[in-house]
C-alpha cells in the first residue's frame, strides 16, 4: 500500500508487480523485511543513476516516515520537518546521501542537528514531549516570536487527534474538520518555522486554513433557499437559466441529439426541435424562451461553432470536444459555477451536487470543476 509513496517513478509497473507478488510465497512478516530492502536498494540505484527524487507522500499518511516507511516516534524515528515542507525521521536525514530532500531536490542548508524536532507530530503519534519549553520570562524577540507560532501549531493539530488515533486520517465522517481542513492544517503542521523559507511556507499555510476556516463558517450558517435562488437569480441575469435537474439533463441530451455528427442549425430551429420532444416527453413546462436559455448557457460557455450568414440567421455546430454528454454537461456545470463565483456566492460541492443533479454523488465532480474555475478566475 505504501510502494506510491516510497518508490521512486522509474520502477516499472512490471518490477512493482513482480515485487507484490513475493507476498504469494513468503509470510508476512518476511515479505515486510523483503519489501523495505527492496526500497532501500531501488534508492541506492536512483542516487547512482543521477535519480535522486522520489513520489511525494500521501499527505493522510503524515505520521510516518515516507522513507523507511515507519512511524515516528521519540526514541528512533524522530520527525524532522524541512523547509520545503517534507518531514521524515532523524535518522533517515542523517543517511542521505545528498543534502537535499528526496521529494522535492530541495537543498537542505541548515545543519541536520540543528533543525528541530517537530513536537506537535510527536503529540499526534502518541508520545510525550520530554522538551519543555523555555519560561516565558526568558523568551525575547524573535525567540518568542518562534515559541508563540510553535505553540499555536501545536494547539491545532490537537484538532486531528481523534482521526490519528482512530486511524481515520482523510475521512470525512469523523472529528469536527472537514477534509479539506484536515489537509490544510496537515500542511502547516509540516511547516519548519527555523529557516526563512519554511515560515514563509508556513505563512502561506496559515492565510490558506484561515480562508477556508472563514468559507465552511459562511457555507454552514448560509440560508439554504436564500442560497438557491441568489444562484437562479445571478443565472437569470446573464439571459440563461436551469430547469431543474431532470429537465435539464433531459434538455441538454436533446441538444446533443439534434447536432450529432457536425450537423448545423438555427438557434431557431435547434430551440423549436427541443422543445416539441420535452412536450412529447410530458415536459409540458419547457417553453422556447427557456429552452433558448438553456441554449444561451451553453453559447456562454463556448461550446458552439458559430457560422455567420448573410441576411439569414446564424448556423450552430457543436465543437467537437464537446459532442458527449459527459463533456457537455462539464463545461454546462463549469459555466454556473463561474456565473456563481463571480456573483460572489460560497457553494459547497456536495450543495452543488444537490442543486444541479438533484443527489449527494457528484460531490468530487463538482469539486473539481470548482477547483478548475477558481485557478481560471485567479489567472
């Protein structure tokens, strides 16, 4: 389960199957054994063949060391977090063959003794601190500074306590954070406050949990029927508009059907074939005007080709990238999620898997399409 973590990318599939498949004849203790001086001579190789990264960790896995795959602990396997914000035991760092992370190739320019433990993933492991802080009156300057953020990071990852323990890191379904939060703060936990660069990272994780901190606020305490129609409102004014999510589907699968195979139309002609099959379907609640904004939706989206004609109105072709209803209806959602987002609304994704499908199952699609349209917005 581990090999995504440990294994640097020029292992082939075929040696990675090969390997899994030593778990037929040995017994498990064994084949654990076989299995980390495997790792252990594919990064010899890598440091011989100028390879020296490794994949990144899975950050739900972040109480372990992501090179000898064992989890930290105070006695042996001490974390260290670097600056580019990886963290892997003591005694790892001290065994690398080049000062640099294994992850990132990031340099690593402060003496390996000299970087501090990191006390708040030692806590999250189940161990007790045998560090204790310096007296309040004793701190100065940059000194308290230092003590007060590590303090504060510490406090927080209390918050993961209950996941780690259970071993339920990721989940959604226990604790009070929700899984964006946890990998947020995961984040900054993993933050090195000793060197510029760490706490500038550190910096840039903290501004991040904050914002989102202030969003699920927001999103929770929302009017949910003050929330749906500001959203049909906002979709309204630009001249488009959602029929709900059975009629819509129903509208959208029309639209392809009727330009299949490069065919061309009228807005006219295409509005008028829509909506005499809706009513044929017993959609007697589809009229031009809203098929016609359905159709402005997609426009709006740049899913058609458009020909221009003399004194005749304009021909409409569907771009090729978009003549599958999985495409189609991506950029569909794509667009109402911009329209929102611009209308200043906070949306979850499983709200918007409500709103537009009518369900809880396209949370993680209508995540990632929020995710698409904020870096598009941002650019």
């Amino acid at each position: 389960p581990h090999t995504s973590a440990a294994t640097p990318s020029l292992i082939s599939p075929k040696t990675c199957l090969a390997v899994d498949g030593l778990a037929s004849y040995l017994p498990v203790v064994r084949f654990r054994t076989v299995y980390r001086h495997f790792i252990v001579v594919i990064s010899v190789y890598s440091v011989v063949q100028g390879v020296s990264t490794m994949q990144a960790p899975q950050w739900t896995e972040f109480l372990q060391c992501p090179i000898c795959l064992q989890l930290f602990n105070d006695v042996s396997r001490l974390p260290v977090s670097l600056a580019c914000g990886h963290t892997v035991c003591k005694s790892c760092l001290s065994n690398l063959q080049r000062r640099q992370c294994q992850f990132c190739s990031s340099p690593i320019t402060t003496d390996i003794e000299k970087l501090p433990v990191n006390d708040a993933l030692l806590l999250l492991s189940g161990a007790s601190l045998r560090r204790s802080p310096p007296p309040l009156e004793s701190r100065t300057g940059d000194d308290l500074h230092y003590h007060e953020g590590k303090e504060a990071i510490e406090s927080m990852a209390l918050l993961l306590k209950p996941l780690s323990m259970a071993g339920t890191v990721g989940s959604s379904n226990n604790g009070i954070l929700s899984r964006p939060m946890q990998r947020k703060l995961v984040t900054l936990i993993n933050c090195q406050l000793v060197e510029a660069e760490g706490r500038a990272r550190a910096m840039r994780a903290a501004r991040s949990l904050g914002e989102r901190t202030v969003t699920e606020l927001l999103l929770h305490h929302q009017n949910q029927q003050q929330l749906s129609s500001n959203l049909w409102a906002a979709v309204r004014q630009r001249g488009c508009q959602f029929l709900g999510p059975a009629l819509q589907e129903e509208c959208l699968r029309l639209i392809l059907l009727a330009l299949e195979g490069g065919v061309q139309l009228s807005r006219k002609v295409l509005v008028m074939y829509v909506v005499q099959q809706l009513q044929e379907k017993k959609y007697h609640q589809a009229s031009k005007t809203s098929v016609g904004h359905v159709v402005q939706l997609l426009y709006r989206a740049s899913c058609f080709k458009v020909t221009k004609r003399d004194d005749e109105s304009s021909l409409m072709e569907l771009k090729e990238e978009f003549q599958s209803y999985e495409a189609l209806r991506r950029e569909h959602d794509s667009q109402i999620v911009q329209i929102a987002m611009e209308a200043g609304l906070r949306i979850a994704p499983d709200q918007w898997s409500s709103l537009l499908y009518g369900d809880t199952i396209h949370k993680s699609h209508m995540q990632s399409i929020i995710d698409k349209v904020r870096v598009h917005l941002l650019a």
